[in-house]
C-alpha cells in the first residue's frame, strides 16, 4: 500500500545555546536524513525529500500495512518531535474500474 506521508518539526528546535545546537543536529537532524536515505535505498520510499523552505519532509512510502508503516516512522529519530500526516492512496488503475463500474450501473439504471 503506498501512503503520502508529511513530517514536519513544528515550532523551534528545542535547543537552548549553540552547543545543544550542534547536539541536535549530530543526534537528530543528520540520523534522521540518513534514516530517509536507506528507507528510499531499501525501495520504501518511492519519491520524496525535504520540503523547500520548512523544517519537514515529505514522501510517498511503500508499507504492506499500517503497522509497518508506523514502524517505519519509528525508525527516523526525530519522529517523536514532528508533526505527522499520512493519507493513504489509492491506486489510479483501481480506481477507474470503479469509476467504469458505476458508469455502466448508471447507464442501467437510466434506461
């Protein structure tokens, strides 16, 4: 199943002096971009990367379920920090049998 998902860090790091800074970004920051690396090395994530402008990440990501998509998450350490947003997709090839379906049950029911 492939799901968009959004990560933002909402507010600002919690950091207090240049040294925590440097702290964050040695523990948090770069682990996590290395953790989005071997997801989409691992064929995970499908597309995505960080959103231009903000302190957030967006992609599409492949899981057989939702339990595997958490587990996912929860392997990127800022995790708990950020704000998260998954909506599941549906495939486009699926969706327009559907559509046809309901065409043709239409058409029936017009005659």
């Amino acid at each position: 199943m492939k799901y968009l998902v959004t990560m933002e860090l909402i507010g600002t790091p919690p950091v207090a002096s240049p040294h925590e800074l440097v702290q964050w970004l040695e523990r948090m920051v770069i682990p996590s971009e290395e953790a989005f690396i071997k997801l989409e090395a691992e064929g995970k994530i499908l597309a995505g990367g960080d959103m231009s402008g903000r302190r957030g990440w967006a992609a599409i990501v492949e899981a057989a379920s939702n339990e595997e998509l958490t587990q996912l998450l929860d392997s990127i350490p800022q995790w708990p920090l950020l704000k998260v947003d998954v909506t599941p997709l549906e495939s486009s090839e699926k969706r327009l049998v559907q559509i046809r379906q309901h065409l043709e049950r239409l058409k029936a029911a017009t005659k």
